[in-house]
C-alpha cells in the first residue's frame, strides 16, 4: 500500500439493493459522506453513510446496485493522507506505528505487526525477537516514548510483568 494511503476498512457483503455494503474494522473518523476513498485504486466517493461507527455502511460513487456491491467485496478502502483529519499530540494512525521496532531501552523486544483496538484500550501487537506475541496496551505506564520518524517505540517491560 502507498504511504500516502490510509485504510479505513474491508469491503464487506452488501446492504440492501441500492449498491450500500457493510465496512468491516473500520477506521468510523475517516468514513463521512463526501469522502474521497481508493477501492482497488481507483478514487471514488462516499454518497451515502449509514449504520454507526462500529458497523458503518455505506454507498460509493459508481456502486449503484447490489450486483455491483458484490463485486466490491473484500476489497480494501483507503483514504488519501490529505483528505484525514489532523492528529491530537500522542495519536498515530495505525500505518506508522506497524513495523516500528520496540526496545525497553536498549533491549530489542520485537517488532509492531498491528494496532488492535480492544475494549478497554487500543495495543500494540508486538512480533518478539524470539518468537512469540507480546500485547502492549497505548498508555503512559507502558509505552514511553514513540519516534515515527525513526520507527522506534520504548516500552517498560517492567510494567507490562516482562521483566
């Protein structure tokens, strides 16, 4: 995927006969009315939105029927960088912190697989050096600092019982 694109969800099985389909693991912020999004890499609209955040529906430019719905499904959607709103201090889009290597000083613990937004807290799905999956939950006490620029996280591993 292109740096300059973010995913916003999966195409999922339609809704309805007017061409809407369900998106799943949606990111809701970036899914509105009058959205530009990349499906297969071709740019296209949102022209209707529905459902709620954790299960939004929606209808795209050029989809107007639910055979050319199916035909969607499974694909990804994007959203260009440009078209997303401004981050807060301390957020990141998921994007940037995969891949990031992750350190408890200057121990190596792994590498970021993927962002997991779970009920009480977003974590960091951490691939270990060794093998194995660490969960690193998105709070103060267990993350120190995050350089996206350098693609580097410091945890405490104390904190998350590692140590």
């Amino acid at each position: 995927m292109e740096q300059s694109l973010l995913r916003v969800g999966r195409i999922g099985r339609p809704h309805g006969l007017d061409g809407s389909v369900h998106v799943h693991e949606p990111n809701a912020a970036l899914l509105s009315a009058g959205a530009s999004v990349v499906v297969d890499g071709t740019p296209r609209r949102i022209v209707r939105r529905a459902g709620d955040d954790t299960r939004p529906i929606v209808r795209l430019e050029g989809c107007d029927d639910r055979s050319a719905a199916e035909l969607l499904q499974g694909l990804e959607l994007h959203v260009p960088r440009t078209e997303a709103p401004e981050l807060e201090a301390e957020e990141w889009w998921a994007e940037d912190l995969e891949g990031c290597r992750v350190r408890d000083g200057e121990r190596t613990v792994g590498t970021v697989r993927r962002l997991l937004g779970l009920p009480s807290c977003e974590v960091l799905e951490v691939e270990r050096e060794g093998g194995g999956v660490l969960l690193v939950p998105l709070v103060a006490d267990a993350v120190r600092s995050v350089d996206v620029e350098s693609k580097q996280i410091d945890v405490d591993l104390r904190f998350l019982g590692e140590a």
